[in-house]
C-alpha cells in the first residue's frame, strides 16, 4: 500500500488541557496555538522532525476523555486512530491527574497501540505535593514511561531516546473481571479483518454502543456481519443497564493496581495564591466586577483607547497621512497618465488609499491589541470561569457556558468565532450562536472604530450599549423559543489559574494575526477593486443611490449608503467609512449612534457570509443574512424615532 | 405472624386513612365495596384488628400498627413508582397497589433506606415513619442525597449517578466522577465547581442532579 509508503508517523493524543501542543512545537520546531482553554485545537496540526537520523510525521490532535467520542473534537482525535496506523502514539497526560487519565491509557494498551506514555507538568504536580516513582510505573503498565515538563523542554531527549529505541506494541493486556471477558472474547472471535485498535477494543467499543464503530465493522466485514449481529445485540441487551459504568470502575481498579507504590501524596498546605484568585473569579460576586474590569481595562481602554486611538491616530494620522501617502500618490501618479489606472491604484476607493491604508493603519492595530488580551486572558485559565459564571444566564438564550469562548472570540473577528462554533455540541447551539455572532457581536476592527467614533459624543455609547445588550438577550431569548431542541448541558473542566508567559503570549498573538492579516488583506484589496469597478461604471452610485432611500429614512445623511456598502465587503469597513463621514463632520450626534447601532447590527461581511454558508449550509446562511439586514434597518429607523421623540442627544 | 391476604391488608389500609386521617368514626361496609361475609373480613375480625357492628367496620387498637405499615408500604411502593421507575398517573397508583403486598420482611427497609426515607408520597400525604427513618433521624444520617444538596465546602463520596442519558453519564465519568471516588463541592451558584482529584469541574444543576453523594462531611 502507497501508505506505508509515506514517513512514519508519530500521534499524539490526550485529554484537553494537558500540553500536547506544547509537546508538538518543541517536537517540531512549528507553532501551533497553545493554550489553556480545553477544546482548543479543533483541527489536526501536522509537523515535522527528525530524531536519531530518522524523519518522522508528527500530527497534534484535539484533546479527548476516551476512545469513546462525545463531542466533534473527539471524534475528530479518534477518527485518526480508527483509520491511522500510527508507528509511535504518545499518550499525554497531566500528572496531577494520572489517576484520571490512566484508564485511557490502559485502553490505548488494551487497543494494542505503540504506545509511549508522557507524564507531562510534573513541577505543578510536585508543588501539589504528589512524588512520582516512574520506573515503577513503567514496569507496571509495560510500556515506556518518560516524565516531563515540556514548556520547560525537560525530558524532551528522554522522550527521543524512547521514540527512538521503541520496540513492539505492548504486552497483553490485563484482564477484566471474567464475565466481561467471556463477552468480549465471544464477540472479538467473530471480528476477521484486520482492526487498527485490535479485536479486543474494537469489539469494546461497539458493546459501548458506539455506532461509528460498528459501522465501521459492518463495512469491513461485509457478508459476515449477519454473523455477529445477533450476538452483539444479545450482549448489548444483557448489559444494557450499567456496562459504560463497569468498564469504567474495571479500568479504576486496574488504575489503582498499576499506581501502586509509584504515587505518594503529601499533604498540601494552604490553597495557593492561584487557587484563591480562582475562586474570586468564580464567585459571582466578586467575578462579576472583575469581569467589568477586565471588559473596561481589556476591551474599552487597551483596545478601544489604545489600539483604536493612539495606535492607529499613529499610524494613519502620521505614518500615512504625512510621509507614506503623499509620497504613494506622487509615485503612482508618476507611474500612469490613465486616469482609470491612477484610481485603481491611489484614487478614492484605489488599492493603495483604501486597500491597503485601511488595512494596515486602521484594522491591523485594533485586531493586534484585541489579540494580545484575548491570549493574555486564554492563558491565564480566565476563560473557562468566565463559562461557568455565565452559563446561568446564557441557558435563557438557548446556549450553554461553552458558547462563551466563540462569542468573546467573536469581538476579535466574527469570521474566525463562526468557524468555531462547531465546538458547540447541539445543532440548536451552533445556530443560536452563529445568529448572534452575526447580528449582534461587532468584531474588534468594527468595535475600535465605533468605540472610538461614539466616545466623543456623551451618552452616544451608553445609548449603543444597551441597544446591543438588549437586542443580544431578546434575539437569543426568542430563537432559544422557536429553534426545536432541548437546553443543552454544561459541563466543563477548569484548569488551574497560570501566570501567562510572555513568549506563549506573544507568538500566539502574532500567530493569530498573521492568520488575520493573511486573511483579510486579499479581501481588502478584492473589494477595493470591486468598489472602484463600481465607481468607474457608475454602479456603484447607482446602488448607493438605491440605498439612499432607505438611509435617508433612518435620519441618516445619503452619503452614509457608501458606508453600508462598503460594510457588506467587510464590516470594519463600513465602520472606518463612518470615521471618514464624521471626520468630514456629517453627523449629528443621533445621526452617529443610529449609524452606529444600524452598523453593528447589519450584515456581516461577506467572509463570514462565506464562513456561515460553510459551517451552516446554503438555506441557513440565507436566512439569517435577511433577518439581520430586516433587523438592523428595523432597529435603526425605531431607535431613530425614539432617540428624536425623546430628545436624547440632540 | 401469620401474613395477611393482600385483601385484608387493603381492608386495613382503607380503614386507617378514614380512622386517622379523616377523622371518620369507621366505614360502612358499602363504600369498602365490602360483602359481610369476605373472607378477609373474617381474617381481620379474627386477629382482633377491626370491630364489626352491622354495617359499620371501625379499627381496633390493636389494628392500628399493622394498619399504619400498610399505608406506609403503599406510600413507598408509590414513590418508587413515580420517582424511581418513573410510571405515573393511573397506571403508577394500579402498580403501587399490587407491589406493595411485597414490601415484607425488610425489604420496605430497603427501599426506604433507598428513597431516603421520604415523608410524603407524591399526592403529599404522609408516609408513617419506619424503625429505619426513626434511626437515620437519631443518627443524624444523611443517606444518598444529589450534589445539589450539598454546601459548598462539603465532601463525601460519590454514591452512584442516575442513569436519565447515557452520554451525560459518559461526560462525568470521563471527567473522573465515577462511584467511590470522593468529591468535594466548591461552589453553588451559578454553576456547581466541584472537585474530584486534582482537578475542577463546572456543571449545570441538571447533571448536578445526576451525582449522588454519600457519608457527606
């Protein structure tokens, strides 16, 4: 077969949270994001590296509890294992918790896997006060052991070494209690073909019920299925009221066996300083005001004062505006007479003036700050409490604490929180959130620029809030109503607090906004060309004209139809063409807010249009693309109303 | 002692609702759906339980232990039905009726010790206390309770986990919430934290339900 062709491949599998991606870039010299928020690598990473003169694959896989998957980052994990002969598995595991994270190792043995065991965070086990003896461990299980503390790189050569020199799948495995035996063996007897877990836990898996399995088997062995049908129902049947629960307390006792003599637990003193500051964030009444301040000092001053203001009044206001611009549009204007060439390049809506500008001066900076927090709060622990202090309030609108992390990715970049929204495990949950991400999160690039537009008119910015606030709660409050399904069930491991580390922090930042910036800056050049298309053929203010109606209805100038077309290209967009339009000071103060709101609300940019149509499918992404533009208009022209009937802020 | 027919243990059950909870001077014979001369009748009158003057059936004192336990043993019998098994409306009362001539010898201990010594059924009539309720009181016994009975700081051992959904029951168990381990309750609102190992878990009230803890301290 062409696949053993290919390098050997070393995987690597574990529960979330415990440092496989560490493990992965100091294996192959490649970043993949870390983290220490579970559930974070949904996607396979793959890299490269050579140990003892041989060149090995390596791929990094989202964390799982069991070969038994439950939500779609498992299944992911699993399916390599199902379908992968992998020539070394490293099995990661946390070693303040090996007595939870052992029985998946016994199952990784009892599925026959080349299997190296990496006891990982062993400094922050000993601080627990938990002593290891390892050799014995490693004597016990019967396979190679190694200790380490891999953001620290020790026991990396102790890991090579064993890579290295490993030789053969391990010893059998040992036994369960005999009547479970009798069971496995009769049905694994009837299993011919040949099974990358092995007969044995093949056979496990699909007493456990798990149904991909025994599809899986059902196609493997064709005409003998029938065979084995009915034997596995009768031993489905007979076990059905506690078999998942009996494996379970099986591979404890056998947990237990193999810790003797290799664990000894001293009594811990006092709960550390972490542990207190862990609290503090949980407790609702202390956790709520730190949620403000982190909102207010994270989001309103770093990103919104900081990157929004100082950076970009830098980088636009000076770099452009005085030395990079002048100089750009002297030099194009140099290059070409052609005047439909010289507004491509540095016109109105040229690749130059607003392709690049835009990007770089305006979006970069308020992405880049809002990044460097976002990984500064993931790698404290700060994310996981933060669901759980929520989750109350987010069962009311039909989702659970997990939708946390998508949402709060979502003020970074909506694009990239909608693609994440697969980790949520309902459909129901999924569309709920992608609804929401799309009508009422305004991604960082969008918040900067409105932060910084509404912050110079009191009252504009409260009045903004608590439209979004509001509509955030009743548009999640009525699909939770309508969209079929149950309240999903939260549940949800929180990994201890961490000093973040500043390179952690800082390769993770520029690696999610080099991703950005990849991303975005072909999109910003597309729709420039596509804008200045438009304006050379006049189509553009013919769909501006067309717009106009309806903005002129809202109370707006029609000049500000330019703004949401260039909103649907992309959101902040939309939002710096507002800048633009206040800078030439067309606004009144209600004009800016009703502008503003109708902004954030109305249509995402045509990536995340993009992005919806991939995750949710054609019908859905139509549907809620015409929701939120009705709603965003609707609730524009009523706060219109409202704010000129009232007289707030005239 | 004898056991009583199912017939006669209904005959005292009915009798001791009218007595003691209703206030009623006896039954008539007709709204007991009663012949004079049923044979369970007979039994009763026999063991110097009931008194039978004409129409009227009244409870003797000596009646009233054996009465009092079968309208407990039905009570729990309905309990179980309704809460455990989950059977309910007309059909939980019809299967209440027949199961609880079973619950002799203990095993209406057992099943009390199981519901954790309720008070009332489900229709909130009161369940007469056993000699098993009566020691859980004085011992001040907390019996199996789910975590959402706990105070934060509290810790005990994990008991079992009710079985509603075999993949919720997969998510605890793979997080190491499995019976024997012991598990110690940080936080209440507005998510329950616990903790199991080294390590903490967040979960909703509806899989905090699920855990059942015992020998809380």
């Amino acid at each position: 077969m062409p696949k053993e062709a290919t390098q050997p491949r070393i995987v690597l599998v574990g529960n979330p949270n415990v440092g496989k991606s560490v493990l992965f870039n100091v294996l192959t010299g490649s970043y993949t994001t870390v983290s220490n928020y579970p559930g974070t690598s949904v996607e396979v990473s793959r890299g490269r590296c050579r140990i003892a003169a041989r060149s090995y694959e390596v791929l990094d896989t989202p964390g799982m509890y069991s070969l038994m998957p439950i939500t779609e980052e498992e299944r992911v994990a699993r399916k390599i294992l199902l379908e992968d002969r992998p020539e070394i598995l490293l099995h990661v595991i946390d070693a303040r918790n090996i007595e939870r994270m052992l029985p998946m190792t016994l199952q990784l043995i009892e599925a026959g896997q080349p299997l190296i065991l990496v006891v990982n965070i062993l400094d922050e086990a000993e601080r627990l006060g938990m002593k290891f003896d390892l050799p014995q461990l490693q004597q016990n299980l019967g396979i190679p052991v190694v200790g380490a503390v891999m953001k620290r790189r020790e026991g990396l050569e102790e890991l090579k070494q064993a890579i290295a020199s490993y030789h053969g799948p391990p010893a059998p495995f040992e036994a369960y209690a005999a009547d479970l035996e009798e069971d496995v063996a009769r049905l694994s007897v009837l299993l011919t073909a040949d099974y990358p877990l092995g007969a044995r836990a093949t056979a496990l898996l699909m007493m456990q019920r798990d149904y991909e399995v025994e599809d899986m088997v059902q196609l493997e062995e064709g005409e003998g299925f029938p065979l084995l049908q009915p034997v596995l129902h009768a031993i489905k049947f007979s076990r059905r009221v506690d078999l998942n629960l009996q494996i379970s307390l099986e591979r404890k006792r056998l947990t237990r066996k193999m810790l003797d003599g290799v664990l000894q637990q001293e009594i811990a003193d006092s709960p550390p300083l972490s542990e207190r500051l862990s609290r503090l964030c949980m407790n609702p009444i202390t956790g709520v005001p730190l949620l403000l301040l982190v909102l207010y000092f994270g989001l309103y001053q770093f990103v919104g004062g900081f990157g929004a203001g100082t950076l970009v009044d830098f980088l636009e206001g000076t770099l452009f505006e005085e030395y990079l611009n002048p100089a750009a549009i002297n030099f194009f204007n140099g290059l070409t007479d052609i005047y439909w060439l010289r507004e491509l390049l540095a016109g109105e809506y040229g690749l130059w003036t607003l392709g690049v500008r835009y990007a770089i001066a305006l979006i970069l900076p308020i992405v880049g700050t809002f990044f460097l927090v976002f990984s500064i709060l993931e790698d404290t622990g700060y994310f996981p409490r933060l669901a759980m202090l929520v989750d109350r309030l987010f069962k009311r609108i039909g989702l659970s604490g997990r939708a946390v992390i998508p949402l709060v990715l979502g003020f970074g970049c909506d694009t990239m929180a909608t693609m994440v929204t697969r980790t949520l495990e309902t459909k129901r949950e999924r569309v709920i959130a992608t609804v929401l991400l799309a009508l009422a999160i305004p991604c960082s690039a969008q918040l900067g620029v409105i932060l910084g537009l509404l912050s110079a008119v009191p009252g504009a910015l409260m009045v903004w809030l608590l439209v979004m606030v509001g509509i955030f709660l009743l548009i999640g409050f009525l699909s939770a109503q309508v969209l079929p399904g149950e309240n999903p069930v939260f549940y949800m491991e929180i990994p201890p607090m961490r000093m973040p580390q500043l390179r952690n922090v800082l390769v993770k930042t520029l690696t999610r906004m080099q991703s950005y910036f990849l991303e975005i800056l072909p999109l910003f050049l597309v729709a420039s060309v596509i804008l200045w298309a438009g304006k050379m053929s006049g189509v553009l203010d013919d769909i501006v004209a067309a717009l106009s109606p309806v903005v002129t209805t809202l109370g707006l100038p029609a000049e500000a139809s330019a703004a949401f077309i260039f909103g649907f290209f992309r959101r902040d967009f939309g939002a710096a063409g507002l800048y633009d339009l206040q800078r030439a000071g067309l606004l009144s103060p209600i004009q800016l807010t009703v502008a503003a709101v109708t902004l954030t609300l109305f249509v995402p940019c045509i990536a995340q249009l993009l992005m919806m149509h991939k995750e949710r499918g054609l019908k859905t992404a139509v549907a809620i693309f015409f929701f939120v533009s009705c709603l965003a208009f609707g609730t524009g022209w009523s706060l219109n109303q409202f704010l000129l009937a009232s007289g707030l802020l005239a | 002692m004898e056991k009583l027919t199912p017939q006669a243990e209904e005959i005292l059950e009915a009798l001791w609702i009218a007595t003691v909870e209703e206030k009623a001077v006896g039954c008539l014979l007709n709204d007991l759906d009663l012949g004079p001369n049923e044979s369970a009748l007979a039994e009763l009158v026999k063991l110097a339980y009931v008194e039978k003057r004409g129409e009227r059936l009244s409870l003797r004192k000596e009646g009233r232990p054996e009465a009092e336990m079968t309208v407990r043993r039905h009570r729990l019998a309905e309990r179980l039905m309704m809460d455990i098994l989950n059977i309910q409306g007309a059909k939980g009362n019809d299967q209440a009726c027949e199961f609880e001539h079973l619950l002799h010898e203990g095993v209406d201990t057992k099943i009390c010790t199981l519901l954790n010594h309720p008070t009332t059924c489900p229709h909130g009539k009161p369940i007469p206390p056993g000699t098993c309720c009566e020691e859980a009181r004085s011992k001040g016994e907390f019996g199996v309770v789910p975590l959402t009975e706990l105070k934060a700081g509290q810790s005990g051992e994990i008991a079992y986990l009710a079985l509603s959904d075999g993949q919720k029951m997969q998510k605890l168990m793979s997080m190491g919430v499995l019976p024997g381990n012991q598990l110690e309750l940080i936080q209440r609102f507005p998510s329950y934290v616990f903790k199991v190992g080294n390590s903490q878990f967040a979960v909703d009230d509806t899989l905090a339900r699920e855990i059942h803890i015992r020998d809380l301290r």
